[in-house]
C-alpha cells in the first residue's frame, strides 16, 4: 500500500510541474527534440524572452525526464537483483534519459564575434608573469558542446536578440553542423551524415575537426520589428524549425479578467473597471490593425506591454485609468517610432484625421516656406484625465 500510495504522489507531483509550463513552452520543448535547432520570432510584447526563460527552467529542470537506469528491484523467482525498465517520460521532450541537464545563454549584439560564441585567441590581461600573452577562448557554443558530450548529459543554449548581431559571421564555420542530421549519433560516434568543421582546439591550442553532439539543443529569439538591424540569411533561417509568436486578445482579457461580448458597447465614460479594460483592449486591436496595414504585421505591438507581473487588486476606476496609462504610454512610443517620417500613417493610426471630437489627437494642417505641412497636436503622455477618450477614439467604437 506504501509503495502504491508512493507511485500516486509521484504522478500527481509530474501532473502538477507540467501544468505549471505553458502550451507555448511544451510546444518549443517538442520542436527543440524534433528538430534542435528552434527560432522564435514574434512581434515586442508578444512574450518571446518569457519563453526562453520558462524553456530553459523546464529544460534543467528535466520536465518530463526520467532515469535510464533506477534502484535494482528484486525478483521473487529469482534471487538475482535486476534493474527495472526505464521509466516512463512526457512526450516530445530534449533528450529525455539524460539527467545531468545545462542551460548555457548568450546575447549577440553588433560586436559579437565567433572567437566569443566558438573559439578564439584573446590577449591575456593583467599577466604578472611574462607582461603579455595570449590564450584560446571558450566560446559559449564549444562548452555547451561539451558539456553535451559528457555522459548522461544534454545542454540547451539560448541565444536572445540573434538578429542584432552578424549571426552568419558569429557562427563561423559551425553553421553547417547544427542541423539535425548534421550531428553526431547519440553515442558521440560519426554517422554518414555527420558534418564536421575547423575548429581551434583551447586545449591543445591546433586546429581540429570538430562536429556538434546530438543532445545540444539551440533556442534562439528574435524581433522582426527592429528595423535598426539587417534580416538575417535565408540559408541561416532554413536551418531552424521557426516558431512565430502572435499578439494574443485572450491573454490580455485573462489578466484583466473580462469576456469577450460582441455586443458590448464603450459607454461616454467609464461607470467601472471592465469599462476602463474592455476600452484598453478594444483600442490594442485596432491600433494593431492599423500597424499591420499601415507598415506589416511584424510591426505590431503584443499583449505583454500592457501586462505586469499580476494585476493590482480593489482598483476603482481612477486607479484602473491611472493603471494602463502606463502600458499606453510605451505603446503610443512604439507606434511613433514604427510611422518615423509618416505623420499622416501616425495620425491615421490614432484615428486623428476627421476623428471623433472627444479624441485628443488630431492631424492639422499648417504651411512651411509657401508648402502644405501636416503636424500631429496632442498630448505627450497620457494621464487618467484624458485616457478613457483617446481609447474610445483608437477603438474606433461607434
């Protein structure tokens, strides 16, 4: 009765941490086993870095996991202890028998190089001894690696904003030996397939032939909404499973706590906190609408900037206006930078141009030097006082 009293609490603790991630991150876990290599994309605010974070706690966590080999249980007709068969594991998970589990993270930028992210000769610095010097980086992919190569191991490496910096360049060689079948089996020995490139060794500081293990894992994110960086290679995008993530109504409406209702229309002013909500998330639709229109729907802005940590609780209404000032504020910020030099396309997203008179935005005409010029009146930031309007009148709710 213990023993079967035991098993229930074990599955009941298993059922428990899985519900605990999101479907989001189940799905990223089945495709990083799938394929290995995975990039999430998505537009800002959509909860990519969330992702990475909640991907690389199941991951070390070993969500799903179990152990290839467990305490020798004995059998009644025979006198010989016996290991039991391996546990059962959760479908779709990295290297599902491996329990010694690394994250390894790195943020590529413009000055990200392949002697950081592979391997590479660095100047020693502060060397006492002989005044100068050189050594062998590790890069964060070869200890990765390694660490995979290890027994009973698998490492996961994230790579966050992987489109700012020169991706193909950072990679290097390694580029060609991260796909799937490009790996070495899963006993570490070499397949037919398997693609092997140059590499400095920091060990014995030659040149070797170096190929990837099978149980390292690569999750990488990018913004497709930076418009300050270079899109990045299609023969480095077809290495990767992509996995895109989309502004989400129903996310905002669970942390505001208010259904959807077709039928509900925004009152003159707001007699309660689900006016104030309801407004905040009708407006968010229509200005992304607009954004997608206007410039592309990777230029969208996601459900996360109008989100914190958990909402506050026994809001009344002037603290509810007060409440997503905050979030409105980046928004009107990002969409701003998204119509630079395009101040018609940003009067027409805040529906500013022959818009309703309660809206406090509105498109006038002016001239400059004998020429027709558009300017955009308004205010700089929103306060409590004017919020409510400028949502109604973004809503396009009439």
């Amino acid at each position: 009765m213990q023993q079967l009293a035991l098993r229930i609490s074990l599955q009941e603790i298993a059922t428990v941490m899985v519900s605990d991630f999101s479907d989001e991150c189940l799905e990223t876990l089945k495709l990083l086993a799938r394929s290995k290599n995975v990039l999430v994309s998505g537009a800002p605010g959509t909860g990519k870095s969330r992702l990475l974070a909640e991907v690389a706690l199941a991951f070390e966590t070993g969500l799903g996991v179990s152990s290839s080999h467990g305490t020798p249980a004995l059998e009644r007709s025979n006198p010989i202890p016996i290991p039991p068969s391996p546990g059962k594991v959760m479908e779709g998970v990295p290297a599902p028998y491996k329990t010694n589990r690394m994250v390894f993270r790195t943020v590529f930028h413009q000055n990200s190089k392949y002697r950081d992210f592979v391997s590479g000769v660095l100047p020693c610095v502060n060397n006492v001894e002989s005044g100068s010097g050189f050594y062998i980086v590790k890069g964060v992919l070869y200890r990765a690696s390694e660490h995979a190569n290890s027994s009973n191991s698998a490492s996961l490496l994230i790579i966050d904003e992987i489109n700012r910096g020169p991706a193909v360049q950072v990679f290097g060689g390694s580029l060609v030996a991260i796909e799937s079948d490009k790996r070495l089996a899963p006993d570490g020995s070499k397949l037919v397939g398997t693609q092997y490139f140059e590499l400095l060794d920091p060990l014995s500081g030659e040149f070797i032939e170096y190929a990837l293990p099978s149980d390292l894992y690569i999750l990488a994110a990018m913004n497709q909404a930076d418009a300050s960086v270079e899109p990045l290679d299609v023969a480095f995008l077809r290495r990767w499973e992509p996995l895109k993530l989309e502004p989400n109504e129903r996310a905002l409406r669970d942390f505001y706590n208010i259904k959807r209702d077709d039928s509900y229309a925004l009152p003159a002013e707001p007699s309660s906190i689900s006016d104030v909500f309801e407004a905040s998330v009708l407006a968010w639709i229509s200005i992304n609408e607009q954004v997608s229109l206007g410039r592309g729907s990777e230029f969208r802005i996601g459900h996360g900037i109008l989100m914190t940590h958990e909402l506050p609780e026994d809001l009344d209404v002037f603290e509810a206006l007060e409440f997503i000032c905050v979030g409105w504020t980046k928004i009107f910020a990002h969409v701003e930078e998204v119509f630079f030099g395009d101040i018609r396309g940003l009067a027409s997203t805040l529906n500013a141009i022959d818009g309703p008179e309660y809206n406090p935005f509105e498109l006038v005409e002016t001239t400059f030097a004998s020429e027709i010029r558009f300017k955009l009146e308004g205010p700089s930031r929103f306060d409590a006082s004017m919020i409510y309007d400028a949502l109604r009148a973004f809503s396009r709710d009439e």
